[in-house]
C-alpha cells in the first residue's frame, strides 16, 4: 500500500465469522426505532450485522439467529422472511 493511500475497514461476518473488506458483505442494520433491514448503501444509523455475498453465509446467519443476535433484538417469522427475501433480490442483482 502506497503511503496516504485510505485503508479499507474490515467485518466480520456473523455466519462463517470471516473477515472481508467492508464493501464486499451485506450489511444489516437495526434503526434507532427497532426496525431490521438490508442496508444497500452501508451508511444507514443504528446498530449493524454483516454477512458474505454468499447463499451458505446468509442462510447460516438466518437459520441459526445469528443476525438477530448480532443486532441485540428478536427477530418474527414475518421479519425474517422479509430480510431474507431482501437479501436474495440483492445477491440476484450482483
């Protein structure tokens, strides 16, 4: 790395607890209301839970309670289909 150059952050994913650049995993985030969702952009306020652009990663982390753990809230039935559903339109676009 040249020197000035802006070193990327890394996160770790919740699923497979690897570390990967911060712009390569999906970032979930817990709002200041309570609210769970996909964070496209990154940058949204709250609490937040990564995880690889990787079907075995996402559905670990979903299976398992791993990102509701991550974000310190309980996740329903309806909110997780939700995200999952979100997340499965992101990685199809990619």
């Amino acid at each position: 790395m040249s020197p000035g150059a802006a070193r990327e952050p890394e996160r770790t994913c919740v699923a497979c607890r690897g570390k990967a650049p911060k712009r390569s995993l999906l970032r979930i985030a817990r709002d200041p209301a309570g609210a769970v969702g996909l964070d496209r952009a990154g940058g949204a306020p709250g609490r937040g839970a990564y995880v690889h652009r990787d079907e075995a990663c996402v559905g670990a982390a979903l299976e398992r309670g791993r990102i509701g753990r991550a974000l310190r809230t309980r996740l329903g039935p309806e909110e997780l289909a939700t995200l999952a559903a979100g997340i499965e339109e992101e990685l199809t676009q990619t």
